[in-house]
C-alpha cells in the first residue's frame, strides 16, 4: 500500500472529531435542553434555519409562521456541536426523533406554524444518509404504532442564525418556563441501520472510502472527484458500505483511494492526494505503467511516427478528442488539420484546457502542451501550421475520440 503524507494529511479517525448538525423540532428552549445534556455534545444553541430570507429574528419567524407563497420561513432550530468519538452521529439523530412527533407537519402539539415544522439540516453526505436510513426504519416503528407518514424537512444547511441572547439556555435560566413534551413515545430497538452498499461493477473501477468527519476528505472531494470525468467509473462511500470486494488493504485512514479490476483491488493509497498525483495514478491504472501511452503521458516520450493510434483517428468524423486520464475535453476536430507530419494536427487546443511550458530537451527549443488537469504530455507547439498559424503536434495514445452527438451537455 502506498501511503502519501502531504502536509501530514494521514486522516485517522482520531484526529477530526467534531461536527455540526441542526435540528427542528418545535419550540426551540426544549430541543436546546434535550441536546445539551447527551454526553458528547459539545454545545447546542437555539437559533434560526430553513428559511429563505436573511437574518431572521423571533418577531420575523412568528410573522412568517403562517404559509406565505413568497417567503420560506425559518423554522425554531438548535445548532448541535458533538464530538463523534463520544457519540455518534446515528446515536445523535436516533435522539432526534425520539425528542419529537415528526408527522405533524408545521406544528409541534398546540405550537402551530412553520417555524415549528420538523427538520434536520445536514452538514456532510455522512449525516444526510444517517438522516434518511434512518427516517425509514423510524417510521416503520411508527406506522405500527398507528402514526402517520413523518413529514420532516431533511435538506442540507445553508446558514445558521444565532437567535437572541434571552433564548439561550431558556430553560436553565426559567426552570419553570414552558417545556412540553413531544414524544411519541415510540423508541429504536436493536434495528440494524442499512447505509446505501455497492458492490463490485465488473472491470476496472475507483472506490474512495472516505469519513464523516474528515476534512482530508472533503478537501478531496472539492479539489479532485467533484472535477472527475474520466471514464473509469468512480463512487465515494464509507468503509462498510463495501460488499462484494476482495481487498489487500486494511483500512486505517481516510481518504483512501482503491483502484479495483474486477471487484479485486489492484492498487490502494491512503491518504489526502492532490490532483497531478491522483491522475498519474489513473494513468497508471488504465494505460497501464509499461505501456506507450503511459510513457507520452508522464516520461515525456513521442508516439512513433504515423503510428497505429493515429491511423485509427486520421479517419474519425466531426467530434471531439479528450484526455484519455481525466477526460476533459482538449482538441476539436473543427480545428483538425493534416500536417503530413504522422502526428496529429491542431491549429488550437480548447479554451483552458491545456498549458504550455518551455522544453529544451535534446538541446531542442521547444514549447511542451500539457492537459491541464491530469498533467499528462501531450506534444508540442510550433509556428509553421498552414497560414502562419500554429501546429499543435499531439500525440494520439493520449487521447480518446468522441463523436459530437455523444458529447455529455
């Protein structure tokens, strides 16, 4: 197993403990109490959540309460913080709909309004598939104890507000203020909470395993899989959510990146990867480390003159040519021309898509092409395309074709 450790970014599960979670349910002084007290919560503040106007205050969400079509209201929440070693999130949202009756709609017992509607606003993909595993086995427990359908707003947080000071700790500082009691009465048994699973597709696949409290993972997620299109299949789940794989590695760290054939893994890195070492592991895995492709892409070779691959593509009609790694998309046929030369000819690459450095190998003066995202080489630049314009002499084991009406909009 290769193990990267840029900027110390081994994730294991003990180092990012803390998230944050919101949830509605009802008047917002008895929730904040119930959470505040379960071991493992850091802390819990009544504020405001859901709604579609800017700082809201407890005046606005009272004159909100009542359906209006032109404004969502904010619904009376609580802002939980916890520390998922001490308790976990699952334990966390079984707590929550335990607290309330979530088949209420827009009122808890005689509090009656939107802003009293049920809702969980989630902070990561983790707590949104804990939300709605187990809103289905919760209201399996409540269809047999006679109550209706739960009608609770599961949707991700866009913004929190605080509410006013005097709501804070309500009930600490008003012992005998009002604090009804929601409760359906109806508690979790020992049922087994079924996470989405995958199994093994067939052929060549990328499974990252990733946590719900790890921000190597998100920062994964957001520099690297979020941009992802190349053609090998990838999917990000949480470790047991694996069913069917034969894997080498044990799993100590997150993110992990398993390169899987056949629902067998062939390759596994452990750790945060930043994109150039991510696709020159992709290009490893597709092309394969002794193959031609994989020598142009990252040793800076050039395919052999009129080669196989570009006999096959001098013959291609109107579309695209991408990057065989990532798949973004580099050159368009509309701007293909023949050089002659036995390498592939552009007059330019797409938009963005590719860059250009200075090469003076083999005491030569040359400008390299580089697609931009995989860091593969691709050829080279030169001024002595037709017209004065410019050659882009590419070469073709690097690159996948792409009809124009098969172009993904």
């Amino acid at each position: 197993m290769k193990t990267l450790l840029l900027f110390l970014g081994l994730s294991i599960a003990m180092m990012a403990k803390t998230q944050t979670i919101v949830f509605a349910a009802g008047c917002f002084w008895g929730v904040e109490k119930h959470f505040e007290h379960l071991d493992g919560v850091k802390s819990a503040t009544s504020g405001y959540a859901g709604g579609s106007y800017d700082n809201p205050t407890y005046d606005t969400v009272l004159q909100y309460r009542h359906k209006n079509k032109e404004v969502i209201n904010h619904a009376e929440s609580v802002e939980v913080i916890y520390d998922d070693s001490k308790i976990s999130t699952e334990e966390l949202i079984k707590s929550f709909w335990e607290l309330h009756d979530p088949t209420q709609g827009d009122r808890q017992g005689n509090d009656k309004g939107n802003n009293y509607r049920s809702a969980l606003y989630y902070t990561n993909e983790t707590q949104k598939k804990i939300a709605e595993a187990t809103k289905e086995a919760y209201q399996k427990l409540l269809t047999k104890a006679g109550y209706g359908k739960i009608t609770t707003e599961i949707k991700p947080l866009k913004k929190f507000y605080s509410a006013e000071a005097y709501h804070q700790n309500y009930l600490e500082k008003n012992p005998f203020g009002y604090c009804p009691n929601h409760t359906t009465g109806v508690k979790f048994g020992n049922e087994k909470i079924m996470l989405d699973t995958i199994s093994p597709l067939g052929g060549k696949e990328i499974v990252v395993i990733d946590a719900e409290h790890c921000r190597f993972c998100e920062k994964f997620k957001k520099n690297v899989t979020d941009h992802y299109q190349g053609t090998i299949p990838l999917r990000t789940v949480h470790q047991d959510a694996l069913k069917g794989f034969t894997l080498k590695t044990k799993i100590e760290g997150t993110p992990t990146i398993i390169f899987i054939e056949d629902g067998k893994e062939v390759e596994a890195y452990t750790g945060y990867m930043d994109e150039k070492t991510f696709y020159k592991a992709v290009g490893a895995f597709k092309l394969g480390e002794n193959s031609e492709g994989y020598d142009v892409a990252f040793k800076q070779k050039t395919d052999g003159r009129f080669c196989k691959k570009y006999e096959e593509f001098k013959h291609t009609g109107d579309g695209v040519f991408r990057d065989k790694i990532s798949g973004d998309i580099l050159f368009d046929t509309r701007e293909r021309f023949n050089s002659g030369s036995g390498w592939l000819s552009f007059f330019k690459a797409v938009d963005g898509a590719t860059v250009q450095r200075e090469d003076n190998a083999f005491g030569m003066k040359r400008v390299e092409i580089i697609a931009k995202k995989s860091g593969a080489h691709l050829g080279h630049v030169f001024n002595d395309g037709p017209g004065g314009k410019q050659r882009f002499c590419i070469n073709a084991t690097v690159l996948e074709f792409v009809p124009r009406e098969k172009i993904k909009k």
